[in-house]
C-alpha cells in the first residue's frame, strides 16, 4: 500500500505503537501524536507531541503530515483512557475529562482531518478508524464515565460513516476487549483473559491487525461497521 499517510493518536506505547509498526509494515508513512511525545528512528515516521483535546494541537498534527508526506488518506483516532468508579462517587470534573479525551479528542480529530481525507479520496480512498470498547456495546458497572464515552463515540462514527460517504471517506471501528498494555493492570488483563472463549487476553498486536485491514485497499467496500476483537468477551455478557 505505497504512498499512504496516516495519523495515529495514542501512539507512544502500547496499542497505538503497535498500530505504527503495522502500518509501516504495509508501506504507510505515519505520524504519531501522542502526549508524550513518541520515539522513532524510522524516516517515514514523525513524532508529534500533542492534545487530543486542543484544536491548535490537531491542526498543527495535520499540517505536519500533509507538510511532509503531501497528503492523509487514514486517520486512527485511538488515543483514550480508562477510570473507574462509582455513578455515586463520580463528579462533573472527572467526566468531563474522560470525555474530552476519550469523544471529543476524536471528534476535533476527525474534524481537523476533514479537509485533508477530502482532499485525498479525490485520488484514493481515505479512512477513519475509531477505537471503541466493548463497554461501548455493553454499560459496564462502575465504569460510567467510561462506557458513556465510548457509546458515544461508537454512535459518531455511525454518524461520521453515513454522512462523509459521499467524500469517498469510509468511517470504521475496531471494539477491543480485554487487550495487555500498559493502561491495565497485569492481573486484572491475565484474570479476564482467562474467562475469554480463546483462553487469553489480546495484545496490542490483535488490534493492530484489524486496523491495517481496515485501512487497506481489501476494506474497501467496508464502512459504517464494527470490529470485534475482544476474544469473544461480548458473548460472555
């Protein structure tokens, strides 16, 4: 897939670093934007250090890889966090945050990206893959903040897929499971795991894999759609 640029969010450790090597290996030019800013001695891949949260942030992200590599054709909105806690304990503050980081962040991305993923469909095909939860199809207890977030997020890339059709921008999601990175705790992943109908928890690797699928030409005739990878958590609940 040569001549191919993409903008990874989240993508100084974990899913998001496996998501660059991936698309490296199928021939993309890449920049990664994370809040600490990530590390790579690959030439067609550049750092970024910037905030979801902050127009300024994104502009400059994509200004840089249109700057650089003359176009974006795929933008992978998976930067998010996780938090738990109780509906009673939760505060305007703390789900402001999540939601800003977790929705918003996607949503400036998307709409920052636009002109670019325009621009570029002219030619080829241009994709947006948004990374959800399976709390996004699932309200999981004591994780409201959370799951609200993600179900929202999951509705605007319905919305996103029906509306930028007509720019030849196809909008997917990839719905992680229980997946070992560093944003959750080792015992709680390897407990899960085991309750999974594989038998494991994912890595960052398995998510990584649906997404160069998604962004490829192969998916070309896939929008507005769902990808679980979750081991098979969702039938479990």
């Amino acid at each position: 897939m040569p001549d191919r640029v993409a903008i990874v969010t989240g993508a100084a450790r974990g899913q998001g670093a496996a998501i660059v090597r991936r698309l490296r290996a199928q021939g993309c030019s890449v920049v990664a934007m994370d809040l600490v800013r990530p590390e790579s001695d690959d030439q067609s891949v550049v750092d970024c250090q910037g905030d979801i949260r902050e127009e300024a942030d994104w502009r400059a992200v994509v200004e840089t890889a249109v700057e650089r590599f003359g176009a974006l054709h795929v933008l992978v909105n998976n930067a998010g966090v996780l938090r738990s806690g109780s509906i009673a304990d939760e505060t305007a503050a703390g789900m402001r945050a999540l939601w800003e980081v977790n929705f918003l962040g996607a949503f400036l991305g998307v709409q920052a990206a636009l002109p670019a993923l325009r621009a570029a469909a002219r030619e080829q095909d241009a994709v947006i893959v948004n990374t959800l939860s399976t709390a996004a199809c699932r309200g999981f207890a004591h994780h409201s903040a959370y799951s609200s977030s993600k179900f929202a997020l999951r509705g605007f890339t319905q919305s996103a897929a029906s509306e930028l059709s007509r720019d030849r921008i196809r909008v997917n999601a990839v719905i992680p499971g229980p997946i070992a990175t560093p944003m959750l705790d080792p015992v709680v992943v390897e407990r899960l795991g085991k309750d999974l109908l594989v038998g494991r928890a994912g890595t960052a690797e398995d998510v990584a894999e649906v997404v160069a699928f998604l962004v490829s030409p192969a998916a070309s005739f896939i929008t507005g759609s769902e990808y679980s990878v979750d081991g098979g958590q969702l039938t479990r609940i």
